[in-house]
C-alpha cells in the first residue's frame, strides 16, 4: 500500500512538472506585429468560383481613401496581404491600413490620398489582386479592376448564367457555364 501510494505520488509530480516546464518554456512569439488578426469564417465554401462583388471608394477627411471590397466568399486573409495587393502597379505603403469583416467577405483599405490619386482628385486608378485566393484555395476570378474613380461604387456580377442538369452528378444543377462578368457604376 506504501509502494503504491509513493508511485502515485511519484507520477503526480511528474505530471505537474511536465506541465509547469512546458508553460515556462513554450515558444513565444518574439514579434506580435507579423501576427495577423482575422475574426471571419475559416470553413471552406461549397461555392465552385471567386469573385468581386462590390468596390466602393470614398474619401475620408480629405487625406485618406477608403477602398471596400466585397468578394461573393470569404477570403483567405494571408492572400491579401499590404505587399500583394498593388494600386497602380505599386503594393500598399505601410501607412496603409487593412480590415476584414466578421464574416470575412470584406476588405477595407484605408490609404493616404496623396499615394493613389497625386494631385487631381478625379483621377482614375486600378486595383490589383493578382495573390487573392478564397479559403477552398480557388484563385480571384478577375483580379485587375482599372478605371476606379474616387466616391463611385462598382457592382461586379455574373449575368446569363446557364445552369446545367449534369448526368454523371445524378441531375444536380451546377454553374459551370458563366458567359459575362459585367461591371455597374453607381455614384455615391
């Protein structure tokens, strides 16, 4: 009986200094700016294509530009990222700030005025997105928007989709044939 109760006792301190030394020597991040805070959805879509919704540009306060962009799902954060993402052919300066909605299907880009448009305001501009991946890893359908202007909002959509009853998926209609992806310029 005092064999085992020293055994018991012998494996209780083992356990809790496993537990103890693995708190005090568990890796810390040296560098929490490099950390990338997303609260959206992580799970994979079902949806078998990934694109542009919407972009809206306004700008705020007389120095920034906002620029929102909306995708149909949401977007693997890393994919888009201040160095891959290019306003002109340029990636974003650091000055520039990015946000994503809860639900992840969003983007906002706050950025110096001065770094997008230079001296004229109604200058126009283009985005690209050439990284941007959803989470199921399937690449932006388009990834360059030129003409965008400042205080203008852009609707992407898909119009003339065929859906198709196909055999060998035992009648399930799929969308594999879009024939256009238009774009509709609204004033804000």
């Amino acid at each position: 009986m005092v064999k085992n109760r020293k055994c018991i006792v012998f494996i209780a301190a083992a356990l809790i200094y496993f537990m103890l030394y693995s708190a005090v020597f568990a890796e810390k991040h040296d560098d929490d700016s490099k950390t990338l805070r997303y609260r959206g959805k992580r799970l994979p879509s079902a949806v078998e294509l990934f694109y542009v919704t919407k972009i809206e540009t306004e700008i705020e306060s007389g120095n920034y530009l906002e620029i929102e962009i909306k995708f149909n799902i949401p977007v693997e954060p890393r994919t888009l990222q201040k160095k891959f993402i290019r306003i002109n052919g340029n990636p974003l300066p650091g000055a520039a700030v990015l946000s994503f909605n809860k639900a992840g299907n969003k983007i906002k880009i706050l950025i110096p005025v001065s770094v997008v448009l230079g001296s004229e305001k109604d200058e126009p501009f283009y985005i690209d997105l050439p990284e941007a991946k959803s989470f199921n890893h399937i690449p932006l359908y388009s990834s360059h928007f030129d003409d965008i202007h400042c205080n203008k909002e852009y609707r992407f959509e898909f119009v003339n989709i065929h859906p198709h009853k196909d055999k060998e998926k035992h009648g399930k209609i799929t969308h594999n044939h879009y024939s256009e992806y238009l774009r509709f310029e609204e004033d804000d």
